[in-house]
C-alpha cells in the first residue's frame, strides 16, 4: 500500500500532548488535533468531538455572498428562499449523524438570527420569530430533530 505522507496524519482520540514520532518507510507521518473526514471535523478529545467551525465560516461566507449579489433589490421571500437552498445545507451538513452539545445548537440559532437581524435591519428577537413564523422558516433546532428523526428512520429501515 503506498502511502501520501504530505496528506496521510495520525490522530488520537485523548487529551495530553503526543510525543512520539510515527515513521512509516523513513516518512515522518505528524499527529493532528484536529481531523476533517468527508467534511466532518473531528476534534481531539476525551470522547468524540465535532467542531463546526468550517461549516460556521463557510455559512456566514454564502449568506453575505447573497446580500453582496442581489444586496436589497430582490425581495425578503426572494433572499429568504436563496437561503433555505444555499446556506442552511452548509450550516447543517451532517447534524444528524453528529452528537451535538447544547452549544452547538445554540451557534446554529443564533447564526441563523443573525442573518435575520441583517435582512430586517432589526435587532428585536420578537420581530424576528414572528417574520420567520410568517415566512414559514423553521429555526434550525426544529430542522436538526427532524433531520435526526428522519435519518433514524431510514437506518432503521435497513435493519427490519
């Protein structure tokens, strides 16, 4: 088997520092804090970890890229519908095969308000839950049970 030593790491799950030198056919091969695989980032840890500061970076990176296209001559329907398809995937790519902290949650929400707040041009949070009730946008709490339910569903249906 031939290995890529530019892009092949070695990553342990548990905290401390490791010193040891792993050499593979005279190749160092370096240790890593943190691991992306298939877009998942995987963060060292006592126990499995996800960090979702990628996905967090290339959402804020899609959303301003739809206020810097169209900016305020399309409609609050228009730009709210650009953002169901172009930046909530991005936001919410994997949640349900990942364990999430309560923090985690929380980041999404409030990502999500404040791109509200941005395409209001309001900081009042009533406002917000009333205009994304009446856009039929649902918070992404509600998105990530539904997304988890209906993954459980489809595994369970593999298994009966």
């Amino acid at each position: 088997m031939d290995l890529n030593y530019k892009i092949e790491v070695c990553y342990l799950v548990q905290t401390g520092v490791v010193s040891c030198t792993i050499l593979f056919k005279h190749c160092c091969i370096s240790w890593v804090s943190e691991l992306c695989y298939l877009g998942v980032n995987i963060v060292n840890s006592t126990s499995l970890k996800f960090s979702f500061e990628r996905a967090k970076q290339h959402f804020y990176r899609a959303a301003n890229s739809i206020f810097g296209e169209i900016g305020r001559l399309a409609s609050e329907e228009v730009v709210i519908e650009l953002f169901k398809c172009k930046c909530l995937p991005i936001l919410l790519y994997c949640t349900e095969a990942c364990k999430l902290t309560k923090a985690n949650i929380h980041f999404f929400d409030f990502a999500v308000n404040k791109f509200f707040m941005k395409l209001l041009k309001t900081i009042n949070i009533e406002i917000i839950k009333y205009c994304q009730e009446h856009f039929d946008f649902h918070p992404p709490t509600d998105l990530i049970i539904c997304r988890t339910e209906k993954s459980h569903n489809h595994i369970a249906g593999f298994n009966s």
